[in-house]
C-alpha cells in the first residue's frame, strides 16, 4: 500500500500543498491558494514603505483551501488514493512572521476589536519598521552580549522577532499589552492542527527560535531577562510567556486533531513536525548536505548550508545565522540571503515596464526574458545595486536602497530588467565568496523556487557570474516537498515513514536534467562587472571605504521619513 | 502699413517659423514641421547610443513648409496680411550641428551615392560618436594652445566642430574625402536661402564658430594649421576651404533669391540675417540682457548671458564658450547648458512609463505630472544625476551616464519623474553658482521653451531649487522670435526693421504674468537634497573627489562599447 505526506507552504503571496509518495518522491497533486487580503496577501501602508503584514485570518482560509484541493486532485489523478495513507503533516512557512495571539492562543487580528488594526496582524518577515529597534538590539548586544550577536552575523535584524515586538511594544502599545505572547507563523500552524494553540501549549522550532529570537541551548534558550529589561520591561516580562525549550522539525508538533481531520477530511493522529521556515525546508527538499548549497530563489532569496554539528564553525560575519538543527537535525543550518530577488523584477514588471513588452504581468515577463537573453553582457552599459529591500547579507543594512547607472537615453526597459537579474546576482555571488572566506567549501549549487525553474535566463547569467554550475532542484514545489520530507520523518519509519532527513532525502530528492553551465567569454565580463558591483556595494554600504558618500543613501531614506511624517 | 519679419528655427525634431508683427511682437502665425526621417528626425544606429544624424534633405523640405505654412495661416488670421510686408528674414538652428558638403556647397547626403551613408549625414549637436577626438584635442591644446581652450570651459567637447571632423576624417575617410568642406546647418539654411552654398560664399556666423569651432578675432580666426595638423593633416587643409571671418546676426547673410522668393511668395531681395543657434537666438527672443539669465527649456537646456564686451569677464571653468557678438552684438555671449533635460523626461515617458498611467506620450506626462506635483520634496527617496547623455556644464564629460539612488519595492514612476525635473533643476543650480563665483551677477531668470510653458511643476521645482523665481517668457516659439529680431535688425531701420537688437526687444520681448515664486518650505528641502546631489555629482563626475569611484561610470561605457563591437 502507498504512503504519501503531506507538505504545507506558507509563503509571501500565497501558499501552496504538495502531496508526496514516499517511495519515489513523486508529487502526486499540489493547490496553490493565493492570499486574498492587501496586495498580493501583503497589507501596506502608503504613508511608510516598512511596513508589510498579514491577516492570520487568510492562514486558516489557505489552509483548508490547499488541503481539500490537493486531496481532490490526488483522487483525480490516482483513483485508487485514500487520504488515509498520508502519514504526517510538515509546515513551513515565511518568517520571522510573528503575530500577537491572546492568552486562548487566538491572534489578535481575528478579534472584532482588532481585525482593521495593522499591529494586530502578522508582521511578515520584510517589514522593515523595526528598523530603529534593529539598531538599538545590534548595539546593547555588542557592548553586552556578543555572543548573542556573533550567531546572527554580528548584526541583528529588522526583519527579525525582537525588533518587532520591541517596536509593537513602542509604537502600539495598546496591541503589545492585549497580546498575551506572540507566535510565530511557523510555530501556529501545526499547533492549530494539532487543535491547541494555547501559547503554553506550542511547540517551538528551532529553526525561528534560533535565527530570528536569539535562542541558543548554549546559553539556556532565549536571550537573559536582564538583557531584554535593559531594552525594555515588556520585552523580559514577555520572556515569561514564550518558552524554554526549542527543537528541531523532525520532532512531533502534536498529533492531528479529530477536528481538523474532520474538517480537513485526513486521519485524525498522524504526526504534524514541528514547524520550520520555507527556505529551511525548501534546502532540504533540493537535497542539501554537506558542501552543497541550496538556494531558494522567490520573491527574497534564501543561502541554506549545513555543516555536521561536531566539528568547527568559525562565526560568518553577515550571514543571517549559524543555528544547530534548524535545517537538519544533527547539523548546523547556515541561512544567509538577499531581502529582494523576485520581488525586485515583481516591482519592475508592475511599476516601469510599459504595456508594448505585453498588457499582463506574465506577457511582460516573458517579452524582458527573451530580449534580455538577447543581449551581450555589458554591452547595455548598466549595473545595479539589489538593495530596493535592503541589504540582509552581507551587509545585514535594511536602510539601504536600490541603485541603478549607466542609462543613457536609449536605455530600454528590458536592459535594467537584464541589468536587475545581474545584480541579484552579484549580490549571490558576494555570499558565496563571504561563506568560503570563512572555511564552508561549496562544492555544489542547487537551485529552487520559481524563479529557479521558470528563469533560464537567471540561471545562465548565476552561473556565468559565479562561475559555477547551476542545477535546479527536480520539484516546483521544494519548500513543501521538504515540509512534507519532515511530515514523513516525524512520523517515523514504524509509520511508514523515514528514520531521518538523509535517508528521506535519498528516496525523494533529485535534481533536473539541465545544468546551467558557465560560459567562459561571460564569465570574463562580469568578472570586470562584479569589480564595480563591489565598488559600488562596499561605497555606499560601508562606512570604511571611499570615505562618505555611504551616507547618501541613508539620509535619502531619512528624508523620506521626515517628509512622509510631516505630510 | 504694417511690417514683419519672419523667424526660422530648426530644432532637435521639428523646424517652426514664426512671423512677427514689429509694431508689437505680436505672432500673427506660426508653423511646425516635424522632420520625416529617422526616429522624430534623428538617424540612430542600433549599435551605437553615441549616433544622433540627421538628413539635410529634412531641412530643405522643412523651410518649404514651415513658411508656407506660416503664410497660409497668417492670411486667414488677417485678411489684409500682405507676405511682401515681410522685410527680413532670421534662421536658427541647432548645433554644432555640422555637415559634410561638395564643391558646389551640396550636403553629400543629397548625392545619389551617399544618401543612404549615416557619415554624410548632418551631424547632430548630440552625436556624441567623437568622445576620443574630443579628449585628443582637449589634450594637445591644453599642452600647446590653452587659450583655445580658456573660451569654451576648460574642455573641447565631443559635440563640437573639429571632434566631429576630425571622427569623420578618421572612421569614415570615403566621407572626409569626398566633401569639399563641412558647414554648420546655421550657416547653410541663410546661404541657401540667399540662392548661394558655395563654400566659399557662405557668409559664417560668430556663434558657431566662436562656440564650437575655436575661432576668435583675438588669435586670427580660426586655430591655426600647425595645431590643426598635429591633429590630422587633412584638419589643416579643410582649414584653409572653411573661412577666414565670422560676424554677428546683425549682419546681412545675403539678400532673398528670386528662386527662392518665387518657392516661397515671399519679396525677393529681403534681408537674410547671419544664422545663429537656436539657444542664442532664443536668449535674444527672451529678452536676454545684462544680469538676466535666459534658460532655453528643450531637449537639452542652453544657460545664456550677455556681458559687455568692454568690462573685464574671467575664464569660466566649465561652461561651453564666451564669445564675442554670439548672443548679442557688442557682449559677450556665455553660454552654458545641460546635455540633456527634456530628452530625459521623453526617454522615461517612451520607456519605462506602463500605460495606466496613459495609452499616449501625452497622456502618460499629463498623468506623471499630475501625480509628481502632489508628492512632497524627498518623501519618495529618490535622487537622480541628469547625465544620460553626459554633462555638457559644468564637467563637460560626455562619458558619464544616467544614476538614480533611492528606489524600494513600492517606488512609483512618477515619484522617479519628479526625481529627474529635480535631477535637472540641480544640475541648472549647478551652472548657476558657477556662473556667480566667476562674477557674472545674475539678478532675473527667463525661461523659454516648451519646457517652460507646459510645465508648471518643472518650474516651480526651478524656483525651489534655485531659490530664485522663474519668469517665462511671453512667446511660445522664443527660438523663432529672436531669429525674426535678427531679421528685422538685419534689415535695418531705413527698411522698416530696427537699429539694433535693444530697441528691438524692446518692441517685442516680453514674459508672461505668471512668475513661480520659491517656496520656503521646499527650499529647505531642497537644499539638502542638493547637497547629496553635489556628493554624487563630484564623486561621479570628478577625479578628485572620494577617490576612485568616479572611473565606474566610464568603465561601464567602455565595458559596453567594447561588447557592442564584439557582438
């Protein structure tokens, strides 16, 4: 009898489920369901371009829709499957993405008092508000508490769980004090399928606690009381109402509950793995162990490594964490990434691409894709910085912007379009040379995400730049594969399902066909390319090169700030 | 009875002709004629930016009929016009705008042989193909002849008339050799119309020579032979077929042709007065006088101030030329200018503005202006240097590029509009100070242009960038107005026309009663906004600012122009 898990991905803009057959690997259906709140899931605020949120209420909806669409279709295509065989539920999703929930475990935003009230909802991981608190975080830190800062890259930020509560606390004071902790996407939703979303009741990965909260076993879990009073009071009293002990996703988040498997229509009591974040879980549904590198290409772009956790790690100055056992059990994960990728072509595609490349988003894609593939590299005289999100690695600098020059007056969109997948990029290959800078060999590159597969463009040009090959990881779906790899692991091999990540791996993974091979004559032009990249990267993103002008772009952003205030 | 002149100007895409009422300025008719060929009359070539030509063919076609044009309506706007009360005629053109002729004064792109050779074509003020043999004469006439050089800021410029020669001598011989001689478009539109284009008839006009072609009085004309033959020795020979003298626009070209009369109703034997540039002529239009600076709006913007020629007036760095006669008889023209303003807003519109924003170039801008105008100084993040086809003042540097600093996921393209008005309003701040600290007091700006008259928001980021209020001159067709001045000066008093260019502004100048005053709030804004601008622009534009960043630009074109040759 066949045995499948299910996987479940919470992303950006939508979330998608994959059901997966544990003997091969095979994707036997998939429902993807788009966030029907804000724009493209993400609620804005016009007055400040930081912000960026969720409605919770839109996690729930998804979830039911991707399951029952996923199981209709796995009927559709396979009249002998039974729902029943799934063996275990994994989840990942964005983050950090935490959301205010009640003392019921109820998210603010889902109260009737709360529900227009952006603070309520899930900060998702691009808001950038926090970015003051980010600063003042980095800075008690390194006088006080290196430590806590040399597993995150020497630089905490505001993307991240105590920046946001922090800033809640200051800037909406009336939701910090009604939440009664606040949870983590990835934490909420195995424990809402578990059917107990009590906070004392969650069970906590790893895998956000150690990237994004500061938890280490090594120094007792969380960050000291005496550390977050000095921050603020609120912030150690919150301490108290989040929890001691995280752990990795091949443990049980709880059991499905006879509730949700009614309502789901799956067996009440299969494994639900404790949560983890999407591009964790997308390196290892793309295979990843030692020496490869798996990259998650999406709207912001994930650098997932791992290393066995009994040898030596130095500490990677700018990568976004070194946490043991958040992509794999037994391993330390090394995330590190660029803030924008995919959401900086988005912005491009819908903003400044005129209707004669095509009247829709996806007819404008394709038309840049083919006339940049047309293209000689350089011969458009542009180079760009990826920094329209900030700069998340290696910089760690959310107050910095995009950059563009070289237009001349017959610069054409589809050039800067060309000239935006090189920065990205070069903006990879800056991680790359920091990680091996500091002793992590990376023998191997496998891509994933959508832009991995539907790019072959970017895939070229990340290869001649780089100077490496590039595979893509067979699945579409690589972060639910993994969700769901980590469904099967947890469930165990007495359930039909893998003793651990290796050997589900072995059984699932794989990579496709066409390898993206460098191409000499390019690899030598973005050499010379890659040069004023990093001219241009260390002028205005450091403050020890070239002298000053690495203030223009922060005052620009002050002044924006000051004006928007004042309007 | 009344009498009129009649005003030609030949601009970047169009030609127009104005006819003057002399009682009063009034402008009974007005008539456009946009040029055929090429991309709005401008010859590109796909493989190379640096291109910009034009088909003399579209001048003689043009002159037809835009005074015929201007006739038909000024006898429907008033029955009792009679074209023979029309006593002179003024021609202006762009330039250094060059083009290769035969013995008997034909433009080589009218032979059967050539018309198809982009090299025999006009080769417009904005062809910028001739960046090496500007450097090279920048160069050895700083080395050996720095005179030359002290009248038109300190640098030759690609733009100019031997860089264009001397390019032509080199990459396209078979042209070099087969013209006779070169002329200015401005001085071979009065030689045609005076029915003679011999080479050695035409009569030259001051501002094309004194501005682009290094002559002056004071050194005998012309540079001469010795320099021009360390250059090339093919210069030092087409030197002695150019010309010995050049005079102001209050000298006759010659007199109308009976051919010429008869094509275009017109009385023969009526004034024809020494061509000019468009900008110089439309300073004229403008009123230009001591302490006032006229900004002629267009394409590309012209700074233009008259000094008298007895006063003591330094050696300007950086701004394109001080000529004796070139503005105004008896003063000193100074003229400065940016490379490109309303060609960067066309660019953008054509390019990289989507159609919600509107289905026409027209719309789009009305659109874009709508929104820009309700945006406040800096609350968009965004600054622009307005360099995408160089900076002619105050670096003269044709090899920078177009940068925009500030962009975020959410930046809108009319927020990156109102960045380049502003981009251009600093870099116009910019020639402004230069032009102070070398004592040239500037008490009144006027403004011309289509620029001017169509855009309110341009002109009030003007008054608050500057801090100075922005007039703008009463004519729509400022360029064609002061060419019909120079018409009726030309003509001269005894035949109805004016004693001199004074009293004739006086009868005929004027500005509009809406005068944008600087906004104080704005203004603080903009001061620092400009302050960042000068950052950019020295660490960009000079080598001596911050070290080495300001070769990225330069790399990046030379990066381009060596993949386009490979391609």
């Amino acid at each position: 009898m066949k045995r499948y898990a299910l996987g479940l991905d919470f992303g950006t803009n939508s979330c998608r489920s994959v059901i997966v057959d544990l003997a091969d690997g095979n994707e036997l259906a998939a429902h993807v369901f788009s966030y029907p709140t804000g724009e493209d899931g993400i609620l804005l605020d016009p007055q400040d371009p930081n912000v960026a949120r969720q409605h919770p209420g839109d996690y729930g909806d998804g979830l039911v829709a991707i399951v029952a669409g996923a199981i209709k279709k796995a009927k559709k295509a396979d009249k002998a499957f039974d729902p029943a065989s799934i063996i275990g539920i994994g989840v990942d999703t964005t983050g950090s993405t935490p959301m205010p929930i009640d003392l019921n475990g109820v998210p603010l935003a889902m109260l009737p008092k709360f529900r227009k009230n952006l603070n309520a909802m899930a900060w998702l991981w691009k808001d950038h508000t926090a970015h003051a608190e980010a600063a003042e975080i980095t800075d008690l830190a390194s006088r006080t508490r290196p430590r806590y800062l040399a597993k995150c890259g020497g630089t905490y930020s505001s993307e991240w769980f105590w920046s946001k509560s922090l800033h809640c606390k200051r800037a909406a004071p009336e939701i910090f004090n009604a939440a009664h902790s606040f949870v983590e996407h990835c934490d909420y939703i195995p424990a809402l399928l578990a059917g107990d979303t009590k906070p004392e009741h969650i069970v906590h990965g790893i895998c956000a606690a150690g990237h994004k909260a500061m938890y280490c076993d090594e120094w007792g879990g969380l960050p000291d009381k005496e550390f977050l009073a000095r921050l603020d009071p609120g912030l150690a009293e919150l301490r108290d109402r989040l929890y001691e002990k995280a752990v990795p996703s091949d443990h049980l988040a709880g059991r499905l509950s006879p509730k949700w498997a009614k309502k789901l229509d799956l067996k009440p009591g299969i494994a639900i793995a404790v949560g983890a974040f999407d591009a964790h879980m997308g390196a290892v549904g793309s295979g990843v162990k030692e020496g490869v590198l798996a990259k998650i290409l999406g709207t912001s772009t994930c650098d997932m490594m791992v290393m066995r956790a009994d040898r030596k790690l130095a500490d990677i100055p700018g990568v976004c964490g070194v946490v043991n056992g958040s992509i794999v059990p037994g391993y330390y994960g090394i995330e590190a990434g660029q803030s924008a990728v995919g959401d900086i072509f988005l912005w491009f595609i819908n903003n400044l691409v005129p209707e004669s490349y095509g009247k829709t988003s996806n007819k404008r894609f394709t038309a840049l894709e083919k006339a940049a593939a047309a293209l000689k590299p350089g011969a458009y005289g542009l180079l760009a910085l990826d920094w329209n999100n900030g700069n998340r690695t290696i910089l760690v600098d959310a107050r910095l912007s995009g950059l563009l020059i070289g237009q001349t007056l017959h610069t054409k969109a589809h050039e800067i379009y060309r000239a935006l997948i090189e920065a990205t990029a070069f903006g990879a290959l800056a991680i790359i040379k920091r990680i091996e800078e500091y002793g992590v060999p990376i023998n191997e590159i496998v891509n994933c995400g959508g832009l991995a597969v539907k790019n072959p463009l970017l895939m070229q040009i990340y290869a001649d730049v780089t100077g490496r090959p590039m595979k893509v990881s067979r699945s579409d779906q690589t972060c639910a594969l993994g969700a769901a790899i980590f469904g099967a692991v947890a469930a165990g091999k007495d359930a039909g399902g893998f003793a651990d990540v290796s050997e589900a791996q072995s059984a699932i993974c794989g990579v496709r066909d066409t390898v993206y091979a460098p191409i000499p004559e390019n690899q030598r032009t973005y050499a010379e390319l890659y040069g004023l990249y990093r001219e241009l990267h260390d002028s205005f993103g450091t403050a020890t090169w070239y002298g000053k002008i690495n203030h223009v772009m922060k005052r620009l952003i002050a002044i924006r700030e000051n004006q928007r205030i004042h309007a």
